[in-house]
C-alpha cells in the first residue's frame, strides 16, 4: 500500500470550482439525500420532473471532497432532459468516465451520486403509488452501496458515543 | 496520472502571494541552511567518515561537530548520546523495537498515550502482534494526558513509556516531567520515550532538565533538511540496534552517514536558538493572530488543542463545520496557501485524524480540520493574507454543502 497525491484531472478540478447545477430547488419534484457527514460524503439531489417524466431541472448540494462536488454535479448534467426511465440506465462507471477517471479511493464518490438519482427517482414514483415494470423491486448495486455507506456510519457514531460514554 | 497533475500545477499559475504553512508535512529550507551543505555534496568532506582518507577524516569532523552542538542545543551531556537516523519515523522505530529487543526478560508492557504520532503508535501496534502488550492512555479534551490512568497503568511488566513532549497535531504541551516522575517511580527500570520533534527548537525542551531516557528530535521540523533527525540516548541508557549492517560512526543505525543533511541539521539547530525568545515570540503572535482572525471572522469553528502557553508556539488547529477538508485543502491550495487536513479519503470512508477522535471530536468536525504552522519566517502579510483566503474559501464551500445537514455531533 502506498499513498499518491490525488490527481485530479482538468475536468473534476473545472467541475470543483465551477460546479453546475449548484444549490437547493425550491420547486423540486422530488429531493433524495444518500451518504452521510461522518463518511465526510454526503449529497442532495434535486429534481424536476415534469408530466412526460422527462428530467426538466436537476440540481445538487454536497458536502464531501472534490471528487464528490465533481460527480454530483456531473450526474445532474447528465441527466438534464432525460426521461426517468433513460435516466435509471445512469451507472456509477458512465459517471466515472463523463468526468475522465477518478483515482480508484474516490470511486464511491461516482457511486454514491448514482445511488442518490436511482432513490429520487424510487421516491417520485413512491409518491405516484406507481411501480413501472422496468423500474426493478432489488435495489441497485448503487443504492446497495450507499445503504451500506450509511449503516456504517451509524455503527461508527454509535462506536463513538460508547466511547464517549466510557 | 502525472498530466493530470500538470494540469493540477498549472491551475495555480498567477498566484498573487504563497504561503506555505504545512511545516507538519515537510519544509521550506531556508536559504542559509542549503548554502551551508551544498560545499558537503562535492567539495569537502565526501567520504566515508569511518575510512583512512582525507575526505573520510573530513567527514568524521564535520559529523563530530554537528553531534556536538545538537548535543549542546538539545542538552545531552555529550555527543554521545545524539545518535542520528534518516527521520523521525525511524528515531521512533528504534526507541520503541530497539527498547522492547533490549528488555527481554524484563516484561511485555509498553505504554503510550492515545495522541501519538503515527511512527510511535503503529510501532506500538506492530509490537502488540509479537506478543507485547500496548495499553494506551486516554488524553483530555485539550490532548492532556490523563496522569492518574498513567499512574495506575504502569506496573513491574513496563518496559516502556513513549509520551510525546509536544503533540503535533494539535500543539499540546504534555506534562512530560510530572509523567516521568509517575513512570520512574512504579517502575525504576521503565524506559521514558518522548517524541520531541514538535518540542526541540520550539520550546524549553532540554534532556539534561527533563532527564527522559530518549528523545526523537527532528530536523525537518525545525527547517532542516528531511532524510535526518536523531534520537537522543541519555548516558548509561542501552537499547538494540533495529537494522543490521555496516556499523559507521552511528552505532545505533548502520550504514553510511549523510553527511550534507547531519551538516545541515546542525545549521538548522544554529538558526532555531539564534535569538530563541525572539523566534519563539514572533510564532506565537502570527500563531494568535492566525488563530483569533479565524475564531472572529468565521462562524462554526472550534480550535482543537490548548490556548497561549500551553500550546506550541507555531501550531494552529482548526475545525470547520460544514467544511469538508481535502475539498477546503484544495481551495486553499488554488489560492496559495498550502496546510493540511487531518482526514485521510480511504476506499469507502473518510479516515478522521485518531487525535482529533481522542480529544472527542466528532467526525463532521474531525473532517473540517486544518493544520498550519508559522516559522520565524513568516510575516504579518503572510497571515492577512491567509486569513483573507480561508474566509472566501470556507464561504464557498459552505455554499456547495448548502442545505445539507452536517450535524456537530455525529
């Protein structure tokens, strides 16, 4: 094992200074939230979606480093005038190569941006109490791991509350 | 990878100013020290300083003379007890393996405190896994070690202590003597390790007042060249060597010598007590001046560490909520300031500092720390200009957390 500076390329460093679709949507169809602030990563996803279910706004806040800033706002470019069911077909790897590589430690970044579209995308169809039949019942390697990013948070803060109370 | 970090380099073209305050890491070397070892690199002095040749003889007196007055800056009763090493990673190696080979027989206990450095603390670990004992004692709010839990740890099976005088991460000034009084008197035979890298040429660390059994100081730290640093052993104190090979002038770490870099040490060690007060003085206003222009201007901050003189004179430690830190290491280094964040990015999480945990930082502000340290070179500007960059670079990462709710207290 060996550490490297992060060489972030010229587009995830344009995207950290400049981030597009920056800022919370007050007239959102749908906010989705994954990650969370003691993993250091944490995104919200705004959405708007119109009748056709075509992706008319999308937008984002994050707390997390500049890989995470860089994928989020990725993700809402990419997604930008899509219809849902377009916009589900999103993986964390097409998310990866639209910002031109990540270093290998920041690929849950890419990952957990997926897993905030595919829950707002659950979230507004939960909503409409309609499941479409491509939408799948098991949630996707995305959500699975962003589940699974928060569950260890828990177990970390709680690991640190035991700790505080010793 | 490496066009990216071109790319990287060439965002910070047209800088208006650079400060660079990521002393923790490594240094800027000022300009007399280099002067002083280029003439050892190919002039003079380029031999072997254990061999019968002139530059060989002449290497032996430049290492001699360089042992002697770190011996004299430090307060080892003789050039003897300076034994130098390629780095404070490696001082620390040898005090704690070199300790723990030379104790057999009298116990598997070894006792560090919770705020360690990383060379101590994974030593310690590594120890453990060869059938050592490691018990770590808990430090305060502020990194003070708790002397009672120490009181009540070490016993007849202690073999070693390690304390560092001196946190780096965080600038707390332990209480190494009253720690050592506690130690020798449990247990005459325990050997006392304090990390002085932070302490030596910074405060009033001295081996002949602490009377600690041995002590990393470092080279780098105090402006010196990286690749040395020495571990002092008081008088009449033996422990292993940790490698083998070639036994030169050191007897404590074989191989050749580097002679431009123990030169330079030296200059280093010159220039850190040239005007002492004066240096110590000049650190602790910018420190003050870092530190209160932060606490005044920006809001949901918490200084980690100790106030006034209770805590080194260069370092300054600050938690940012809402602030995630390599995002606001970045931006800052985009700006020209260059300092360091105590959370490490590993495969899924963020890793927080283990200092800043022991103190009972909660990770959304263990992960919005920064780490800084002013040198005796550093001016006024340098922080008017620090404090205006870190106020628009917090404001604008605030600005991408938004509404995102990071709660202090997970």
């Amino acid at each position: 094992m060996s550490r490297t500076p992060l060489p972030y390329n010229r587009k995830i460093l344009e995207l950290f200074r400049n981030p597009k679709n920056l800022g919370k949507m007050e007239d959102a169809t749908v906010t989705a939230v994954a990650g969370n602030p003691s993993c250091g990563d944490m995104i919200i996803f705004y959405l708007k979606i119109n009748d056709e279910e075509v992706i008319e706004k999308a937008s984002f806040e994050s707390y997390g480093c500049a890989a995470n800033i860089a994928t989020s706002s990725i993700v809402t470019e990419m997604i930008k005038g899509m219809n849902i069911k377009d916009a589900w077909k999103t993986s964390w790897k097409s998310v990866v190569e639209a910002v031109g590589g990540l270093p290998s430690v920041k690929f849950h970044c890419g990952i957990l941006a997926v897993g905030a579209l595919k829950r707002a995308i659950r979230i507004y169809y939960e909503k409409r109490e309609v499941s479409p039949g491509w939408l799948p019942k098991e949630l996707t390697f995305e959500e699975k791991q962003a589940l699974e990013e928060e569950e260890l948070a828990k177990i970390l803060s709680n690991r640190m509350k035991d700790e505080g109370e010793k | 990878m490496i066009e990216n970090i071109r790319e990287l380099l060439k965002a910070h073209e047209g800088l208006r100013r650079e400060v660079y305050l990521d002393i923790e890491n490594s240094s800027i070397i000022p300009k007399e020290v280099v002067d002083t070892m280029l003439p050892y690199f190919n002039q003079h002095a380029y031999g072997n300083p254990t061999l019968t040749h002139k530059p060989g003889w002449e290497a032996y007196e430049a290492i001699m003379k360089a042992s002697q007055e770190i011996a004299m800056f430090s307060g080892c009763k003789t050039l003897e007890e300076v034994n130098f090493t390629p780095g404070e990673t490696e001082a620390n190696n040898l005090a704690l393996m070199g300790t723990a080979f030379s104790m057999t027989g009298e116990g598997k206990k070894i006792v560090i405190s919770e705020i360690e450095p990383l060379s101590v603390l994974h030593v310690a670990n590594l120890l453990q896994k060869h059938g050592f004992t490691v018990v770590k004692v808990p430090v305060n709010e502020e990194g003070l070690i708790n002397l009672e839990k120490l009181r009540e740890t070490v016993d007849k099976e202690t073999i070693l202590v390690s304390l560092s005088t001196v946190n780096h991460e965080i600038g707390t000034i332990e209480p190494v003597k009253e720690a050592l009084e506690i130690v020798k008197d449990k247990n005459p035979k325990t050997i006392f390790h304090t990390d002085a890298s932070d302490a030596y040429g910074k405060t009033a660390f001295n081996m002949k007042d602490l009377n600690v059994d041995l002590a990393t100081i470092s080279s780098y730290k105090i402006l010196g060249p990286r690749g040395t640093a020495a571990l002092c052993v008081k008088e009449g104190v033996t422990i292993k060597r940790i490698i083998e090979g070639q036994i030169g002038t050191q007897k404590l770490w074989p191989g050749i010598e580097n002679t431009p870099l123990i030169v330079g040490f030296a200059k280093a060690s010159e220039l850190a007590f040239h005007n002492f007060e004066e240096n110590v003085n000049h650190m602790r206003r910018l420190r003050d001046k870092l530190i209160d222009g932060v606490t005044a201007k920006i809001s949901d901050v918490k200084l980690n560490g100790p106030e006034n003189d209770r805590r080194a004179p260069d370092n300054v430690n600050i938690s940012f909520l809402k602030c995630e830190g390599e995002a606001l290491t970045i931006e800052l280094s985009l700006n020209g300031v260059y300092v360091s964040s105590g959370s490490a990015c590993t495969r899924r999480l963020l890793q927080p500092s283990h200092v800043l945990v022991a103190i009972g930082r909660k990770f959304a502000l263990a992960h919005g720390s920064i780490l800084m340290k002013v040198t005796r070179y550093h001016t006024e500007e340098d922080v008017d200009y620090v404090l205006e960059v870190i106020l628009k670079a917090v404001g604008r990462i605030r600005g991408i957390v938004g509404s995102v709710e990071v709660d202090s207290h997970v």
